[in-house]
C-alpha cells in the first residue's frame, strides 16, 4: 500500500496543472493581440505550404523544418507537394531580411487561421519564422483529428533584444547542445545567443593568430572556426544572432597560461586555480597590440554588430600589487583602478569600431570618458540599466534573469526591464532600454543537466521581454509553461529526461519510484549558497552527479502542495476534496522513507540524502496528526504545536545543498492545526 | 484514491523484476565462463585505461568512445593522462583484425577485474571491444563509489555470424538512428548488420551508374554513396560487419519506377501500390548487362565478403502471364518458375563470384544447380537450415528471430539454431551452420518507434547467438534483460522514451497516467494479424501514430501479473502478499476507465482503445469479486462463472489492432474462484 501511496502525488499535479485557468492557447509568449475564430483549421496529410513574395536558401530551411516540426507533433508524415496552389498555409513575406541579422529589424507577423486554410505575413522571413512557430503552439488533437483553432493573431516582440548567456567556460558545452538551445530560443522567440567564449576557467574558440589560447588555456575542449561560422549559420537561419563575449580585463586567467606577458602579476597560471585575481595589464602598449590583432581576427569571424567585451568584476589585486601599474595610474593623472579600467576600455573601443563593432560590457564598463555608443549590460538591476539611459547609453538587463541563481520561474517573470528607476525614465531614455537577457553561468552544469537548468523557465523571461508589459497572470503564466514544457520535448530538449537516468545512475536500477517522490519536492539552495569560499576554489573537473545536479530548480508538486494547502486554509479547512488530496500526499509522504532507506544506503550519492528522506517522513506524519486536529475541530495542545514547528525548522535546513520545498506549507498546516477556524 | 491506485502497478512490477532470480552479474550475452572474485574495483576521478600490443586508430577510437561511455554512466568526466603505467584498466590486444572484417575472426577476450586493476587481452581488437563491453555492463553504484565486482571471465562467440537485419525500403530510417542501432549492437556483441536496402517500396542507395534507382524509385529518401561509406566505417569500428541486400528478382517493384525494361510484366509501376507480383525479366540478356554494371558498382561500395541477392517470394504470377518468359522456360527444358530462378540465381552467382563476393539469399535461392559456395539465410526454419547443411550448403536461421511478430523475448529466446532437424547433423555439417539473424521488417515502423520494436527484445536473440547453448533461464533472462534495457538508455536508444511521446501526443497533454495504466497491458496482435489483404495495400505513407505504434511489443506487467497469479494458485490461493499485490492491480484497472475515459473522448488517436479500457475495467471488476469469493473459501454460482467467463472472452477479443493480455491470468483467477481449493 505504501508504494501505491508514493507516487501519487506526481499523478494528482498533473491533474491539478490541466484544472487551474486553463486559457484558450497555449501560446508563450502571448501575442500581442488573439482574436479567436469560429471552428478548426484539421492537420491531416493533405496539408500543404505555400510560399508567395520573398524567399531564399534560409527562408525555405525554416518552412522544411516547420514540416519536420509538424510531423513530428502529429506522427503524420508530410511530403512536399510540388505547386500547392490550394495549400493549408500560405506563407508571405513582403521581402528579405538583412543579410547579417539587424537589432531592431522588424520582426512582425500575422497568423490567421479559418476552417479551410491558414495565412503568415510578414514583412520579412524574421516574422514568418515567429509566425511558423506560433503556428506550431497551436496544433492539438482533437475528437475529429489533429487541428489548429481559428484565430486571428497580431504580433511583434516589446524589445528588441531577447537574449540567452550562455557560458561555455567552466563547463564545456558542446555545439549539438547549444543548437538544440537555439532550436527551443526560436520556440519561444528569443533572437541573441551570447556567447561567453572567454573566462578564467577557459578559452574556447580557436584563434589562429594565437593558438596557445585554447592550446594551454583549455582542456582541449573548445570550437574550431569551422564549428563557429556553422554554428553561427544555423542560428541565423532561425532568427537568432550570435553575439561573442570575450570577458577581459579580468575573468581572462586562461588567456594568461598561453600568453603570461598580457597578465598584470607575475604568474604562473593554470585553469584549476587561482580566483579572479589575474587580470591584464592595461598600461603597456604590447597587450593593445594583441588585442587589436585577436580583435580583429574574431570580428570578422562573428558577423553580429556587436562585440562583448565582459568588463566585470575587476578586483584590482594585481593592479594594487604592481609598483609600475601604480606608477602608470599616477603618471596619467587617474584617481584609482576604475579610472584605469575606463583608459583601457576607452582603447579597447577604439578597436572595436575600428572592427566595425559596437562594444558592449557588463554594468562595470560604463564611465563617462567612453562614447554613447557603447551598450551596457545591467547584472545590477534597473537602477544602474535607468542611469546609463539618462546619461545617453543604450542597455540590456539581466538582473533578475540569472537561471543559475535556482529561483522559481515566477520570481523570473516578476522582474521587468521598465520596473523601478527605469519606470522614470523619458520615452526617448525608455527606447534605450534595448531588453534583456537571461543568463546561464556554467558553474554547475554539464551537458547533460544544462537543458534542465535553462528550460522551461528560460520561457518566461522570453515572454516578459516579447508580450505586452501587462501579461503578467502567474496562473496563466505556468499553465502555459507546463504546456510549452512538452512541446520542447519534440525538438529534442533533455530538460525532463535528463534527471530520470540521472536518478537511475545513483540508483543503480530502473526502479527510482520512492526516488523520485523525493527529488520531487526537493530544489537546490538558491543564489550562490552551493558553494562560498572558505571551501576553497571549486573543481571545475568534479562529477556532477548528486541529487542536487538532477533535480529540477523549481519544484511543481511543491507549488501544488502550497497552492492546495492556501485553498484547504481559505475555506476555514472545510474543503473535503482538497483535503483529501491533501491528506493522500501527506501519507505518501510519510511512508515514503522506509521504501527508499534501503536503497539509500546501497548508493553512495544517495546517502547524503537520508535525513531529507527522514524529513519528509517526518512531515507527512506531523500533517496527518494536524488534519486530524482538523477534522474534529479541537484544538491542540501547545507542547504538540511546539514539537511539531520544530520538526518543521528541522526540515528547512539545507541537507545535501537541497531544500525541501513542502516545509513551508506544512508549518501552515500545522499552525492552521493548532488554531483551526470555527 | 483512485489516481494512486492505477499508477501502483508499473511501481510493483519494477519491485517484482529486482527481486526475481538476480543473477550475480548484469551481463547480457552471458559469457562462456564468469568465475566471480574477491572485493570490488573503484571507478573513480583516477580511472585511467592504457594499451599495450597492438593499436591502430580504429581501436583508439573505440577506447575513447569506451571512456566517454564510462563516464556517462557514473557521471565522472575523466580526462585523457598521459602514459599511464598506472593505470586502472589495461588493455592489451596481440595483433591486428582483418582491414575488412571477415566471418569467422577470433572475437574471444579475457577480463580481469581486482580490487586494483582490470586487464582486458584478447587476439586481436574485435575481441577488446567485446570486453570492453563486458567491462561497461559490469559498473554500478556502491555504498563506496561506482565499482566493478571482482571476476575473471574468459569468453568467445558461439557463433562467428550474430546479426541484425534491418529493412529500410517499407519505411526509410536515416544514418543517425541505425547509428545507435548498432551501438546498441556492439553492446550485445552482435557483429553483422544486414542491410535490406530495396523492396517494392523503395530503393534506398545512391547508385551513380542507375541513378534513376532513387531518382525515381524512392520518395527521395536514400544514402548516398558517401553516408553508405561513412556508415560502414562507423560499424567496422564496433566490430560490425554491413551486409547490403538487393532482393531480386522479386520484391524489385522499386526498380522499375526507372528502368521497366528489367521487368517481366507490362508495368507501368508505381512506389505505392502493385503487390508482390512485379519481378525482374531473367530471360532477356539485357538485364544481366544491368545487373553485371549494378553489383560492380555496389561491389565496390560495400567491402564485405558477402554480397546477400534476396530471391525470397517469386510468385511468378509475371512470368506465367508472358509468353514470351513461358518460351523461354519451355525452350530451356525448364520444368518450372523454381528452374528458372534458379536459373537466374546461377548467372547471378557468376557475377557476384567475378566481384570476389560470396553470394547469400533466402531460403528460396536453395537449388541442386548452385555451388556449394553460396549461402542460404533460412526464414522456414531450421529443417530447412538443415537440409542446406546436409547437401553442403552454409546457413544462417532466421525463423523465430523475427521482430516485426510482436513475440514475446522469451518465444525468440528458445530459439536455437542447432534444435530440431539441426541437432542431428554431424559436426561437420553442424559447422556450416554459421549462426542467425534477427530480422526487423519495415511494414509497420517508423524512425520514431522503431527502437522500441527491436530492444530490448533483440538482445536475447544475441545471447542465443553468442552465448554457451545451456543458457536458458528465462527468469534470469527477463532480470537482466531489464538490466540491459537501462544500459541501452545510456547509448541513446529511445525504446523506453518513444512511448511517453506517443502517448503524450495522443492525449495532447503530459498528463498520460491513466493511458499508461492500460498501454502497459496490451500487446499489437501477433504474427501478420495487423494487415489482411482484404484490406488492399498497406499506405506507407499512413501515420503510424496509433496505440499499435506507440506500445511495447511484449508487455512487462502482463508478464509480471500472470507470474503473481500463477503464484498465487500454486500457494492454494492462500500466499497473502500476492493476493494484497494482485488486488492492488485489480481495483487500479476496475477504476481506470472512470479516469481515462474524459481522455479518450477528446483525442480521436484515442478513441479506439475505449472499448480496451471498459474491458479492462470490466476483468479488474471479475478478478476482485473472483479474490473474494477465493477468500471466503465459498463456492460460487455457476451463473457467476458463465457470466465472468463471457468478460474473459470479449477481453480476449482483439481491439484497436491490440491484445488486452490481462486477460487469460483472468480466467485463471476466476476459474480457480470458482473451484477453489480446501
């Protein structure tokens, strides 16, 4: 009985998903303006495409890949048809995009959909692309066969910058990897991939001026230029620009393995070690000389406008320890290490236009001394995104949109760009808030979990920078994921299969069902509290293979359990079904330990999570005592209350770097216990 | 409470296979001798593997790939060391393999595993891949860290021909899905794939002397030379042979798309429909002009020693309908159509010869006219292997190996090629029989399903394949058949993964619990029962997106269910813990329908399994009343009996194509209900 008790609570989320404020169209991001239609447009094997007005080579990838992609959601497999005058969807561009992806290239579409056929417009390929890809959202069984609904649909992105960081430094992420990212970034519309190239850790991208870059600044992971212009290509065709970062002054220890003489300490260095002290020597003329050539030997390499140059986090250490750094700071008449960064980023831009780039850097890089040109990437927050805009410089923000940081996909999509200070800020300061950027740090993943750590969550910061400033509905907003979650999955994303083997791997077998119901409520402690300092340097080359690498960052049964728990306490705990299902969770939760203890002790990256297990044990039992307490409307005695809170402070520990997510409303549970309503 | 109850099963059934018969080690195919030691190797961050003796850059990239794969499964990303004396797994090969691989090669290997080292040494590499693959079965979690149990195996093939046949004409599958369908092949030492490379349906290889082959016989969908080229290097460096086949002179409908002046009959042909009647002409010279120009260039294409023609199911309907074919016969003093592909079959054989091939075909090709030199690949069964070997001929059995029957893995598992007929050979003739292959034909899958339909069934066909003849514990087949499966799940497979998508699609949601409870309990009809003539010709261009396409061929909770019954009956109907086990089940089933049936409606994929998932309902309702009246020890009306009887019998009844195969452990339920023991 008790394994029947154990899984359903997967089950019972599931339902509780499909139930809540189910809205018309699973669309994410929402358009900017839906009218349904009357009746259904059926996908069956006489569908067709069409295309009329503009198209070329790219253009025509994208349609064959949408028919890839619809036949693949609906099993049927569609051959092209030669001349479909008649065909299901015509497709419309007025003309061409431009040849190397613009910012701020429009990027409209309409979709209608009646009962007979279905029509994308668009001004260029951009727009049919986002339309195909709304399209796609739309198909769903029905009684009579697959079919979209009618609709009418309007539509273009608020920002005009819908980016996704990716750092490739301290984990190696693979090309096929990444592409299977840019496939699920065009699902949701996002149009740049930043790609962090460069950091301590790591240098990976091939220069062929100087090789000793990824020669010893790697581990022998990193991309060939061949790798980088296809990769490149493949992103284009899907609407996507490909911007490179290559972070210096600081976060550049790799590139000082190859080349010490750029580094502004004495060395030596290695990946493995050595913080975010080393950082270049802005005031010998020999580094500019290297950068002018590696700048310009990878801005014609990355056709993108814009060219990150990183900028954050310059400590200064080795600055402060250099006498003839110091001397240099004086000679020249600066105040500190900032000013001096400023000299350097000031030369550095001048190599960067030079290239025909525009430079773009972290919060750090903004100075009065550097020209309006320059766009600053905010991890700060609005306030320092609104003061760039009123001194003139155009900016991104990615404060609050850091996915390695574990929040919940909801704290994502409460933060937004025009928030706060930049709520202020003039319609002419407002337009040089550009959008933003989601950024995954590489500190904790591998090609195996990055999928699940980007998505789905990654969705909800894409629909925050592309619908209307007013879609905020947070019910809607996980409906909609929950939906987006699956249709991810047929473009190959690994975000929900991933954890299954990897619980399988610690397991050792395939039966992980009592696993699972623990790894279910669990998430990873949030922020930076995997890891501080006093533990030393983390190892980049550690297996990442413990619980806390495979769970999700966000748990859904938790979310359920508290939302459940809110229903059951706001109908003065009378609401029977709910308790009921409430009731269910709490016994699978109880008995669950002693199904998973044996199998916890037969694995070593199991065991650490033990007194999680006894936790949630511990949990469901002191719930179950609460609704009791309930159910006869008496109140309880203080000695048991006390006890029971402290069962619950217990379980809000950090076990394993985990937290346990049903604490919470299990203390609300029992508080409600010891003081039930009338 | 009904959720919870339906989704037990799949929980208790995975519970069941764990604690059935486990075996000492997972390892599938068994080796010839396993003498288990003392302690345990720990896999570590410091696992390190060098080679001595013999290494070229086919066998470096097996190693490489043996790491990659090892670190997939503990999730350790080892790095490559430099001259490792040290280290923990040595690898020693004597000499090199054939630059071709041929039949028949040493693929023995010993392994040796302590609590400080492993040692893999065989002849040549075919043999350390084996092992290498041994190796990898052996790695699971411990309390201390991954480890490999101590043991010595020492281990060669039992027959030196192991294959898979895999038709690509009925549905084309691209490169990437063969690729992993033969790293899956390398995982249970099969060593040939069989390449069906033309049927009526579809010609499948790039041929630039006939380019009208595909140009016109395919729907576009073919290998060019250079994937073909690619393909077989991929496959000689996991130790696998390529066998092409071109079926002539019939099952060649396909060819005559483009060149119909090969064929017996006045055409015109076309891919979709046209039966198995179109056959080659073999009484015009032109078409040995052809075929001498065809086999030169495919000759070249495919370096192995075997060249495999087909010959299989000449009806001769075309030939009895020419008269000028009937002159032919008539003036070669021909009794019959058998006499006169025979006829063919020798000119053939003279070409394949001058291309310093070996020629193979089906049962069919057997004809005293034919050298000895030839080989007969027998779909009849082992009498006609038997027969072959008697008069000289070598051969290979492919009756009872066929996947596409939907049999369960123990049905092919008692398949041996030396039972039967075979059994009375002498030793000699014993030796012409070379071993079998299992075969996959086309009809009825897709690149989506197609894993789940070949494994983990596949595996037990190479364990008879390669494994000592004494090997046929079924209960320790199924264990570690399970085991296997899990193993599979690391190379790529998605024979596990597919479903969950299918079904998903189905619903159009992720929410498939309920759809799960009753895919898990049916089975496709067996043998050919899916598609009767009656119906005219199968659409290959149909969507295979159905219940059929998306369930397991064998179902593992039927298996289990059934075992739990017939324990239960053996106990006296007294074991209490199946019963409790048993009861579970039932109630999940009687109360499914209630969940699944709102489902059901919505999606017309689903539609036809309603009546599935009533009867369903229905024998879970039988089986409880059934428990009942077993636990009151009382007799039961005859009425009753009829009644649940007549259940039984339209549960029995094949629905939607598919076998509700719960149903006969029923009846055995309720037959002993009513006639219970004392």
């Amino acid at each position: 009985m008790r394994t029947l008790l154990i899984v359903t609570v997967i089950v019972l989320i599931a339902t509780a998903a499909t139930a809540q404020s189910q809205p018309q169209f699973n669309l994410m991001p929402i358009p900017s303006t839906v009218q349904p239609g009357a009746g259904q447009l059926p996908i069956d094997q006489s569908f067709s495409v069409a295309m009329t007005g503009f198209h070329d080579a790219s253009l025509d990838s994208g349609v064959r890949r949408f028919q890839a992609q619809i036949s693949k959601q609906t099993g049927i497999p569609f051959r092209p048809k030669a001349g479909a005058t008649n065909a299901t969807l015509q497709i419309h561009p007025d003309h061409g995009s431009e040849a190397v992806q613009k910012l701020g290239e429009d990027e409209s579409y309409e979709l209608t959909v009646s009962d007979s056929g279905a029509k994308v417009t668009a001004p260029n390929p951009l727009g049919i692309l986002h339309g195909l890809e709304t399209f796609l959202q739309l198909v769903q069984p029905s009684a009579n066969g697959f079919v979209v609904p009618a609709v009418t649909i309007k539509d273009q992105p608020r920002f005009p910058w819908r980016g996704l960081m990716i750092d490739v430094s301290r984990h190696f992420i693979p090309i096929d990897v990444l592409k299977r990212n840019l496939d699920a970034m065009a699902a949701v519309k996002m149009n740049v991939l930043h790609w962090h190239l460069s950091d301590d850790q790591g240098f990976r991208v091939e220069s062929k001026k100087f090789p000793k870059l990824t020669g010893m600044g790697s581990d022998g992971m990193y991309y060939t230029q061949d790798e980088v212009r296809e990769f490149i290509a493949y992103a284009h065709n899907r609407g996507i620009r490909v911007m490179p970062e290559f972070d210096i002054p600081g976060h550049s220890r790799s590139w000082f393995l190859g080349y010490p003489e750029l580094s502004s300490g004495p060395g030596p260095y290695t990946l493995e070690g050595g913080g975010i002290d080393p950082i270049m020597n802005p005031t010998q003329e020999s580094t500019y000389k290297f950068l002018e050539k590696f700048i310009a030997e990878m801005a014609k390499l990355f056709p993108d406008a814009y060219f990150h140059i990183g900028g954050d986090e310059v400590n200064g250490k080795q600055w402060d320890a250099n006498p003839k750094i110091q001397a240099f700071i004086h000679a020249h008449n600066m105040k500190n290490n900032q000013d001096l960064q400023a000299y350097f980023n000031q030369r550095l831009q001048k190599i960067v236009a030079k290239n025909h780039k525009t430079m773009i850097g972290w919060d750090e890089i903004l100075h009065p001394d550097l020209p309006k040109t320059i766009t600053v990437q905010s991890w700060r927050g609005q306030k320092s995104l609104a003061e760039a805009a009123k001194q003139g410089y155009s900016g991104l923000l990615s404060f609050g949109y850091y996915l390695d940081l574990m929040w919940p996909a909801s704290r994502h999509y409460a933060v937004d760009p025009m928030s706060g200070e930049a709520a202020n800020l003039t319609p002419e300061e407002q337009k040089r808030i550009l959008g933003g950027e989601a950024c995954q740090w590489a500190e904790w993943v591998t090609p195996e979990n990055i999928d699940s750590h980007i998505w789905p969550r990654n969705a909800v910061i894409a629909e925050r920078l592309w619908s209307p400033q007013q879609v905020t509905d947070v019910d809607s907003m996980y409906a909609r994921l929950n939906a987006l979650s699956l249709h991810l999955e047929w473009l190959g994303l690994t975000h929900r299969s991933a954890r299954t083997l990897m619980l399988q791997r610690m397991a050792g077998t395939e039966d992980i069902s009592a696993l699972r119901v623990l790894a279910d409520v669990v998430e990873p402690v949030k922020d930076y509290n995997r890891w501080d300092d006093a533990k030393g340097p983390i190892d980049f080359h550690a297996p990442l293979n413990r619980m806390i690498d495979a769970v999700h960052p966000e748990s859904d049964v938790a979310r359920w359990f508290q939302s459940l728990v809110a229903k059951y306490a706001q109908s003065g705990y009378k609401d029977q079904a709910a308790e009921t299902q409430i009731r269910t969770s709490l016994t699978a939760w109880r008995d669950n330990d002693a199904k998973l203890s044996p199998l916890l002790g037969q694995s070593f990256l199991l065991q650490e999570v033990a007194p999680l297990s006894a936790n949630l044990s511990a949990l469901g039992g002191a719930g179950l005592q609460a609704l009791d307490y309930l159910d006869k409307s008496q109140s309880v005695p203080d000695s048991w209350r006390a006890q029971q809170l402290a069962v619950v402070e217990g379980a809000k520990k950090r076990q394993a770097d985990l937290l346990l997510m049903v604490a919470a409303p299990l203390q609300q549970l029992i508080e409600g216990g010891a003081n039930p309503k009338p």
